[in-house]
C-alpha cells in the first residue's frame, strides 16, 4: 500500500502571504505510460465535504482560484497558495490515486 | 442538480450491523464509479469501498469481509451494508463519484455528499 505523508500538520500564515504544504508518497505516483502523476489536493472547512482543488499533480479543478497551485513529480509534491485569503482557512488533504486511493494525514491552515 | 445524499448513519452498539444510502440525482449512478471514504471525528480521510459502473467491487482491508458495497440502479442509489461494528468504524461517512475523464473513470473525486454519521458505541 502507498503510505501518504503530509508536512506539516498546520500552520499559520499571514493574510496576503505564501502558504506552502508538502507531500510525499511512499512510492512513486507517476504512471510511466501516460507521464502523469496520479496525484489530487482537497480543501475541507469544517462540517462540509472536500472539495477537489487539484488533479494530476498540477490541473486546478474548474472554478478553483489560480491563487492555488500544485507542483512535483513522482514522490513529492507542493500546494502553494500564492496570497493567503481568509477563506482560505480550512484543512488540506492530498491524495494518491496511482494505486487504490490513500489519503494524507491532513494540514490544518490557520490565519495568523 | 448534480448531487449526493447520504443517510442511514445512527448509533449502534458493537458488533451490530447498519446499512448506509447515498441517493444521487442529475446523474446516472449506474454509469459511474463511486467510492465510500469515511473521517472518524477529528481525523483525516480513509478509503473504504469501490463499486466500478461495471459491478466489480473494492474494499479497503479494515473493512473486508464485514462491509459490502451494493448499487441499485432503479432507485440510483449506493449502499454500504456494515456487519460487526466496531469502535473504530466510528466515523462520518462519505459517497463520493470518481472523476471522468473520456473514457476512464479515475479515482479521485470530483463530486461528494455531506456525509452521514455512524457510531458504534455501547
């Protein structure tokens, strides 16, 4: 099974500034055929559902700002959001998609 | 409207079963492939079950052989039937659809429900 790692568990970032959460699989996610890393990001707030903002590593899911951006190949990866916003308070799951699914542990994102 | 909703959860007491719904509407949930992923109470995201459009079945190892994922296509409706609960199945459970991409289902999620709680608790 592919172990998902997330760093850190949360952090606090001021408004306007740079937010950056990694994440590392245990294994590589990038399927050799196709030249694609089979990973997701998810944004959750509290008592709704995560909302897919990244697949592929790197595509944003229609709709999401461009504000947020995914990085990395083959064993770590990057969500960086570019200028904090208060909306943006919420927890952050990647996820593996290259074998079954498995998820990261989560990092929650605080307002300083 | 494109959506998932999820109901059944409750209490129950270990070693009890419970089956769970996801109704879907604005879509057809026979021509998809859906996934059950749970989060006990303050914690991250587990996978627990796949049902592919074509009836193959997936189960994570923590749930093989007490839980059963089932469809019915007249009612466009995902079940999750739970056998010997336990205390670590305590958690909000979600229905999610697989992101399409012509002409491959993917497993990651494009589309959730709001989840329906389950504990096991005596």
């Amino acid at each position: 099974d592919i172990v998902v790692t997330q760093s850190p568990d949360s952090l606090a970032v001021s408004l306007g500034e740079r937010a950056t959460i990694s994440c590392k699989s245990s294994q590589s996610v990038l399927y050799s055929s196709n030249n694609k890393n089979y990973l997701a990001w998810y944004q959750q707030k509290p008592g709704q559902p995560p909302k897919l903002l990244i697949y592929w590593a790197s595509t944003r899911e229609s709709g999401v700002p461009d504000r947020f951006s995914g990085s990395g190949s083959g064993t770590d990866f990057t969500l960086t959001i570019s200028s904090l916003q208060a909306e943006d308070e919420a927890l952050y799951f990647c996820q593996q998609y290259y074998s079954s699914c498995s998820f990261g542990q989560g990092t929650k994102l605080e307002i300083k | 409207e494109v959506q998932l909703v999820e109901s059944g959860g409750g209490l129950v007491q270990p070693g009890g079963s419970l089956r769970v719904s996801c109704a879907a509407s604005g879509f057809a949930a026979r021509s998809s492939d859906m996934s059950w992923v749970r989060q006990a109470p303050g914690k991250g995201l587990e996978w627990v079950s796949t049902i592919y459009s074509d009836g193959r079945t997936f189960y994570a190892d923590s749930v093989k052989g007490r839980f059963t994922i089932s469809r019915d296509n007249s009612r466009n409706t995902l079940y999750l039937q739970m056998h010997s609960l336990r205390a670590e199945d305590t958690a909000l459970y979600f229905c999610a659809r697989h992101y399409y991409e012509s002409p491959v289902f993917y497993w990651y999620f494009g589309l959730w429900g709001r989840g329906t709680l389950v504990t096991v608790s005596s």
